[in-house]
C-alpha cells in the first residue's frame, strides 16, 4: 500500500463543486492486477447543502489540488457515523499511486535473492 494523501481535493458532484478534506489510500489489487483506491470525504454534505447530501451509489469526480494530476472518478458506497462520505475509485488515483508489482523492472526487485514472483521470472529462472 502507498502512503495514500491527505489533504484538500476539489469534489464534483451533480454539477456542483466543492473543497473539502480528504484521507485516500491505495493498494496493489493482485486478482485484477491493477491499483485499488478508496477514501473518506469529510464534511461533504455541509460543503455542498444539507438538504441535498449525496446517496450511496453517486458518482462523482475527485481533484487532489495539489499533484497536478487528473481528476478521478469515484462512487460514494457509504457514510460513516460522523457523516463522512466513504468512496471507493472506479478509475486511477487522482494522486501518484505506488508501482505495481508487473511495473518493477528485473534489477529492481527489493531483494534480487528473493525467489521469482511473476511467470516470467519463472521461466527465466528456470533456463
């Protein structure tokens, strides 16, 4: 897992946009072979209006300000006890995001000692 982010996103929902406070974390999905990301959106329901809050199931859109990187799509699949809206990512990260485990070159294994994890190490090792 990388070390995520914490801190402001711009969030976009239903057309209207707003800054709030948000804790993201990703991690290495080995069964699908790509990165997984989710996170907590704080005080989203005060920031865009209290009689409008978004559902579980909304779809909307998430800018970390301060990466550069795309904005990123993401569905709301709960709110936790103290109203934060919880999202899971349906598209890359809106922040840099760890290698995956296929993007690591052969000499950059942590351990080149350790034994091979991918197929192609495999068939390499056994040459």
């Amino acid at each position: 897992m990388s070390e995520g982010y914490r801190g402001r996103a711009e969030i976009l929902v239903d057309g209207r946009q707003v800054v709030v406070d948000v804790q993201l974390a990703d991690w290495f999905d080995p069964i699908s072979g790509r990165h997984r990301w989710r996170g907590r959106l704080r005080d989203l329901a005060a920031a865009l209006a209290p009689d409008a809050p978004p559902s579980t199931g909304t779809e909307l859109t998430v800018t970390v300000l301060d990466t550069g990187r795309a904005a990123a799509t993401a569905r709301v699949t709960d709110i936790d006890l103290w109203g934060s809206h919880m999202i899971d990512g349906i598209s890359a990260p809106p922040y840099p995001a760890g290698p995956d485990e296929l993007d690591l070159l052969d000499g950059d294994r942590p351990d080149p000692g350790l034994p091979a994890t991918d197929t192609a190490d495999i068939r390499r090792e056994q040459r």
